[in-house]
C-alpha cells in the first residue's frame, strides 16, 4: 500500500523540482501515446522539443518562440498575483479580446494619420485600459454582490467573442477590404504597428512588456507590502484580514492588474504578429496562459521559463503536426498532460511517500 | 484484589522527533473513576487515544476485563464496551439532537424509538436534553450532554472523558460530577482526563500522573494535596506570577452600548456591550466557550466594524477604523486560533512577525518591506519569550502549539501596545510557559498599558485580573473588582447553569 503523510513544511527541493520531473513524466507519457499513435515517440519529442532551437529550420521557429511566449507570459504573470491570493480570474481570454478590441480601435480611429509617437502609445494604454474595465466586471459583481469571479470572469468570455465577431464584421471592418471580415492590417500601418524591435528575433514590444512585466512582479511579490498582502490572503484569509488586509480593494487589485497585462497582450498581438481584428483572432492565449501561471508556480521568474516552455510545445507541436502527421489533438493531450503532471507531482511538495503497509508500530 | 478492567503495561509510543508516551502502565479497577493527570504535551491524549484504537501502540500490552485487547479502530473499541466523550465535539449544527446520536452509533434503532430512548436516559441520569432541538441553539454544556447520551446509549463499561469542564460552567460542572457518581455507582468505570486539580481531587479515586510521555506516579487524589499533585505533573516549582499594586490611570478604552451581529452563521451577536479599561488594569472577561468571546475579538482589533462612536480609545471614536489604523493607535490584540488567524501557517516566522508588527516596528518604508527588520524583530520575540524554533525561517505550522502561542502573543506585547486585547492566552501551553507570558502581561499592565484577557481558564484569571466580567450568549456582565469574588458568583456572572437543574 501506499500512503502519503504531510510533511511538517514543504519541501523546498520538491518545490523546483516538480515542474523538471512534470516534464519528464510528460515525455514518457507523451510518447508512449505518440507510439500508440503509430509515431517514432523519439522523433517526436525531438521535433517537439529540439528541433525548434537547434534544427534545421531553428532560424525561424526561434523567432515563434518569442512571439509565442510574450503574451503567455504577460498573462501568466498578472494572474499568478490572483492565483496566489486565491482569486480565480479565469476569463483573461475575454480581457485579452477587448484589449485588442479597444487599442485596435484607438490605433484605426487615426488612420491614416503618421504620428507614431502620439499613437501607438495611446493604443497600448487603451489596450490595458480595456482589459482592466473588462476584469472589472467579475471584480465589482464579487465584492458588490459576491458572485462567483470564476464563473462570471469565464463566462464574459464568450460574451467578448461575440463582441469580436460583430467588431470584425461591423464598426472595424476594413472599409477597403472587399467586405471580407476583419479590420485593416495594422502592420501595415506604420504608426500602428508592433513591430519586430530586431529584425529575425520575434522581439516586439509585447515580449520587452512581459520581461517588464515578470520583473515588476517579482519586486512585488518579494518586497511590496501589497505582495506581502496578497500572499497571506492566499495563504489565510482570516490572518490577512487581522493583519489588516481589506479583502474589497485586493480583489479589485488582482483583477484589475491581470485584467490590464491580459488587455495588454491583445494589444500587442492584434498590432503584430495578428495584424487586424478577425472574428478568430483569439487562439487561447489567456487559458493557456492557466497552465503557464501554475507551471511557474505562480513566481514570476518560473513562469518566464514555463511560458518559453510552453511557447516550445505549441510550435514544436506545430512542426510534429506538418511534419509528422499527429493529429492536432494529439498535440493538446499533449499538453495537456504537462498540467496533469505537474499537479499530480505537487502533492510530493507537501507530501512524502510511504510504501507499504501502514506499519503497525 | 479483583481483575482490574483495564490494565495497561508497557505501552510506548514514538511519533517521529518525539516519544510521546514511554512505558506506560496503570490500572482501573471496576466502578472507579481514574484520573490521568498531565500538562499538555504530556501524553494523555495519545494514551487514550490508543486505548480506544484511534492509534497503535510501538509496544506493550493492555487487557480488558483480563483479556488481551488491542483494538485496531474506535469500532473494535466500542463493542468491547469503551466510549469517550472528547473534548471537541464531533457534532453537526444543522441536524438535531436525536440524529447526531444517530450518526455516532453502529446501528441506530428507528428515530422515533431512538428520541424515546436519548429521553429515558437523559432523564435518568439528570442530563436533561430535548431530542428534537437542533445542536445549532445549544449550549457547550449542552453539547456535552448529546457526546455523553450518545455514549451511554451503547452501555458501556469504561467512559473515558478528554477535558469535559473545560467548557463548563461551575454549575454545569457540578451536574456533570453529578452524572458521573451515579454511572460510577452503576459499575461502570470512568477515565478521567484534566488537568484540573480541584476537580480531580473531588471527583476520583485513582489519579496516575504523566509527565513528558512518562508515568511519574500515581496518588490517591483524594489524600493528596493539589499542591503536591502540581508538583509532580510539572516537576518543577511553578513561578506564581508576582502580585501587582499599581495604581490605575485614566479610561484607555471605552466600549459603550455595543451591539453588532457575527460574521458567521452560528456565532453569538454581542449585544450591548459596555465596559472602561484604565491603563494599568488587567480585565478578565471569563466564560463559557461560544458566548461572544471571538467577535469580542474582533471588534475590538478591527476585523469587524461597528459604529464608530460605540468604541474610544482615548475617547477618540474607532468603530469604523480597520486593524491597520487601530494599531496606528495603540490598539493591539492577539486572536485565540493561533494558526490561520494569528499567524499564517505556512509563512515564516519572520513573515508572521510582520503580519501584524509591520507598522509600529518600521519595518516599511514606502510600501517596501524591509525583511531584515521583520526577522530581527522575530528573533527579538523568540529569544524575549524563549519561542523554541530551530530559526525565523521555519513556517509556523511546524511550531509545537504552545510555542506559536508564545510567539502570537509575545509579537503583540513587544510592540509596546497602549491596550491589548488577547483571547486565551495560554490555551495549550505548559504550566512554565503559561506563568512567562501571564507575567509578561502584568509587566505590561504595571508598565501603564491597558490590557484585556478573554479566557475561559478561571484561575488563570482570578490570578491575574484587576477587574473581572463575564460573557453571556454575547452580553457582558456588570464589570467587578476581581478580589474578593467567590466562585458561585463567577459562575452566576457567565449564566448559572443555563436553566438546567441538578439530577436527583
């Protein structure tokens, strides 16, 4: 039999080392089901995992990475801070959405006026603004009538996507586009656009906002004394509010920040590597984005390399997909699996394994 | 000399870092009420627990009516003939009476049958309980009542208690000691757990006493002064916390005519609470567990507004003022639970000391915090009130209790509060640790600060109180000079018996 018994503090080494073993398992895993699959589970991991960095084609898939990870982490980072006070934002999907919406559309109300100082600065506030109002929503309903922010955040989701499909089919329609779908390509819209700051890299200003972003946080969370709130809030709500935390502000705080970094990266995908707003623009960015958060363990510096991971799988598994001929759901069970893994292997953080039979001693 | 019923050799126990009881053995004759007799962390619980197979002993043996007996769960237990009545009830809020009985029994006979029974019994022993009340409405001591009639019910021939009158009132106390004559007439044995002389030495016969997972010895409690009993469960002279004669100053905290609702859905509503701390005094507020003791707390550290003019601190109004603004001012408090409401169990202890010492320690600096700070202050508390912590970095949940106690309580008393607010203060310390910080809260008292000790230990606050009242279904009593008061008083201030008569 096996038994597991808590361990008096969590274990500092299981706490590293659950995301390395998460991944392992995850290849193990993952290739016993590509093998199922009919597919050398070797040369899949390798197209998954190597070949996009040192491959022949790494020239360009290393520039994918970037343009991949930026939004994941920005998101990740500002829902990690809710994560870990125990507020869910789950809609960051929906914030990213009206983001884009919003900055998007300050960006195209100039068009086509060459002012890129006055412009694209504008647009990356109304981005974030958008997701902050959006993120509002569930924030306000929860500390007004405390609804559940996991439901209403999720559920506004949807309400964003129709919200999308009638912006790209009605008011930001490109006047010029033959009446297909979709607004004018802000990439080609100098004043607009998110450009590649060098060129072959996928480093745009999304990417430079993220590493801002993971650094604020950091600095938030290990030395603000608004970090310091939120941790004890997740941690005891009861101690936080005799410490003196007010539950109404932090709750806003936590949405609002997460809300504005989701909006943010919208912004930045819909003004480069997206171009314009489509009725499909959004990809999922902001659920993933779930898994990045808890596979960083919600620290920023974790959710830097778990979106760089991330970001991995998505354009390896893209490869695996062209090249190989697996079957797109084979790639998200794949993963899938990472997140499975890795709350799976957490236990053994708090936890220690006893094999055998409970010792009659 | 007959079979005892139970007789325990040998039985040792080790948890890991810890032998918690060390060849043990003691006996129980039949009809007899046994004391087990201990500080906390000395043992008892996991003594009993054994013989009631919620866990297994590393080694020895024990018989029962002199067979071998070692039970593998609480089921083998009870239909060997062992019940217990623990000291937190294992009860539902939202069901009644009758059906929690229900829940704890093998095989519940039909509830119409059952009710008839908890009635018959309840009846016969001067329990009085209505089966159809929801436990919800009860009292603690009520409560009890509903553990022991579920006990009775199976017959059995060894009760054990864990702490029954830590809840009680003295009225209530004395109709439990009641009950427990008349089952001991009966034949049917009682293992009875305290660490309260007085009431061992009234009620038992037998008294085997346990120091550090170890039997120092056994007395006949009632030859035995309760002086020398102390000395044997301590083992070491108790430092009585030194007399105070201080003048009192001006009113520091006024409460007047406060009345607000609990948070929770079964917690009492304070109603009408009127009271002056001067600095200097020590106020006790005794009573029953339940009775308004934690929104008491809360009130009066911040968690839980109220109007703003209902309470002074300095005949300034803070009604309306969050924790943070109240520590600003002076007003301090440490909450009974320790872990998760006190300090937070899986943060350090430096972290926990910043939790709430963060603003009069200076500890930040334009919302930064300085972690340096919060540790040198954790160690300061640790070695002022001897916190046994490997460092300041271990969570707070790997602190033994009394120690986290030390460290909750002594993190507000070195933040020099102008009015302290503590709730139990010492629950679940041992006796030494329990006379530092009584000490360190008179020190504080003669150092002019205001102070208010919500407790449900009597002496602990007959022995430090200037000025004593009681909480009642959330009133207070009239606030009275603790000298000179007798203990029917004391038990008429926290509510008599709660309308319950004595068994016949």
């Amino acid at each position: 039999m096996i038994r597991l018994e808590k361990r008096a503090a969590p274990s500092r080494i299981w706490a590293y080392l659950t995301p390395v073993v998460a991944v392992l398992a995850t290849m193990v895993a993952g290739g016993a089901l590509f093998a199922l699959l009919g597919t050398d589970p070797w040369q899949a991991i390798r197209t998954i995992f190597w070949d996009p960095i040192f491959g022949e084609f790494a020239f360009y898939y290393r520039g994918q990475l970037l343009v991949k990870a930026g939004p994941l982490i920005l998101i990740a980072v500002g829902l990690a801070l809710g994560f870990k006070a125990g507020i869910w934002n789950i809609g960051a999907e929906g914030q990213y959405i009206i983001g884009a919406i919003c900055g998007a559309a300050v960006g195209l109300a100039f068009y086509p006026m060459e002012a890129r100082w006055l412009i694209f600065p504008l647009m990356v506030i109304a981005g974030a603004i958008g997701g902050f109002l959006w993120a509002m929503i569930p924030g306000i309903l929860r500390t007004r009538f405390n609804t559940n922010e996991i439901l209403v955040s999720l559920l506004l989701v949807y309400v964003a996507e129709q919200i999308l499909a009638w912006m790209a089919l009605g008011p930001l329609r490109n006047p010029e586009g033959a009446g297909f779908p979709g607004s004018r390509n802000l990439r080609n819209y100098e004043s607009a656009a998110n450009t590649e700051l060098f060129a072959g890299t996928g480093m745009h200003w999304g990417v430079v906002a993220a590493l801002i972003a993971v650094i604020f946080a950091y600095i938030l969370l290990s030395r603000h004394l608004t970090g310091f709130h939120i941790r004890l809030t997740g941690e005891s709500p009861r101690a936080a509010r005799f410490a003196g935390v007010n539950p109404t502000r932090l709750v806003l705080f936590c949405l609002g920040v997460s809300g504005a970094l989701a909006g943010l990266a919208g912004l930045f995908e819909v003004a480069g590597p997206s171009g314009q707003i489509s009725i499909d623009f959004n990809v999922g960015y902001g659920f993933t984005a779930i898994i990045v958060a808890f596979l960083g363990r919600l620290h920023p510096v974790g959710i830097l390399l778990a979106g760089l991971l991330m970001a991995l799988t998505y354009i390896g598994g893209e490869a695996a997909q062209a090249t190989l001929g697996l079957p797109a759901a084979a790639i998200q069970a794949f993963q899938g699996m990472l997140l499975f893994f890795l709350l799976g292997f957490d236990v053994l953080t708090n936890f220690r394994v006893r094999f055998g039979a409970r010792a009659a001693a | 000399m007959t079979t005892p019923l139970l007789q325990v050799e040998g039985l040792t126990k080790a948890y890991p870092g810890v032998i918690a009881n060390d060849d043990v053995g003691f006996s129980i004759g039949k009809g007899t009420v046994h004391a087990l007799l201990g500080e906390n962390g000395a043992g008892k619980s996991t003594l009993v627990k054994m013989v009631y197979g919620l866990v297994r002993s590393d080694q020895g043996e024990m018989r029962f009516d002199g067979e071998v007996f070692s039970p593998a769960s609480p089921h083998e237990a009870r239909s060997t003939g062992i019940a217990m009545v623990f000291q937190h009830f294992s009860l539902f809020d939202a069901l009644d009476v009758a059906e929690n009985v229900a829940l704890g029994m093998e095989d519940p006979p039909p509830m119409r049958t059952l009710a008839r029974q908890i009635q018959d019994v309840s009846e016969s022993y001067g329990l009085p309980l209505n089966p159809d009340r929801l436990v919800g409405d009860l009292s603690a001591g009520e409560r009890q009542r509903v553990e022991i009639i579920r006990c009775l019910l199976q017959d059995p021939k060894l009760l054990i208690m864990d702490e029954p009158t830590s809840v009680l009132t003295p009225q209530e106390v004395e109709i439990l000691f009641q009950t427990l004559r008349k089952l001991q007439s009966e034949g049917t044995s009682i293992l009875y757990i305290s660490h309260k002389l007085e009431e061992i030495r009234t009620l038992c016969d037998a008294a085997t006493i346990l120091r550090l997972g170890k039997v120092v010895g056994s007395a006949d409690p009632k030859v035995t002064s309760a002086r020398d009993l102390a000395a044997m469960m301590v083992g070491e002279e108790l430092k009585v916390p030194a007399a105070r004669d201080h003048s009192l100053g001006d009113v520091a905290l006024r409460v007047d005519g406060l009345s607000v609702a609990s948070p929770g859905a079964f917690g009492t509503s304070l109603k009408e609470i009127s009271l002056e701390l001067r600095k200097g005094e020590v106020l006790g507020v005794g009573g029953v567990a339940g009775n308004g003791q934690d929104e008491l707390l809360g009130v009066l550290s911040g968690e839980i507004k109220s109007p703003a003019a209902a309470i002074l601190l300095d005949e300034k109004p803070v009604g309306q003022l969050g924790p943070v603004e109240r520590r600003a001012l002076g007003l301090l408090a440490a909450p009974e639970e320790r872990l998760g409401h006190a300090a937070a169990p899986d943060m350090s202890l430096s972290e926990n000391a910043a939790l709430s010492g963060w603003l009069r320690k200076g500890m930040v600096n334009r919302n930064i915090v300085d972690w340096k700070k919060a540790r040198n202050f954790a160690s300061e508390v640790i070695s002022t009130f001897d916190v046994r912590t490997p460092g300041t970095e271990v969570p707070a949940r790997a602190l033994s209790g009394g120690n986290l106690q030390k460290f909750v309580v002594g993190r507000e008393i070195l933040q020099s509060p102008e009015v302290l607010v503590v709730n139990q203060p010492t629950w679940g310390v041992d006796a030494s640790a329990a006379a530092a910080i009584r000490q360190a809260l008179l020190d504080l008292a003669a150092a002019g600060a205001a102070v208010l000790v919500i407790s449900q230990d009597l002496d602990e606050l007959m022995e430090i109180s200037t000025t004593f009242a009681a909480l009642n279904e959330g009133r207070l009593s009239k606030v009275r000079p603790a000298q000179g008061l007798t203990i029917d008083e004391i038990g008429m201030m926290m509510g008599g018996a709660h309308g319950m008569e004595v068994a016949s």
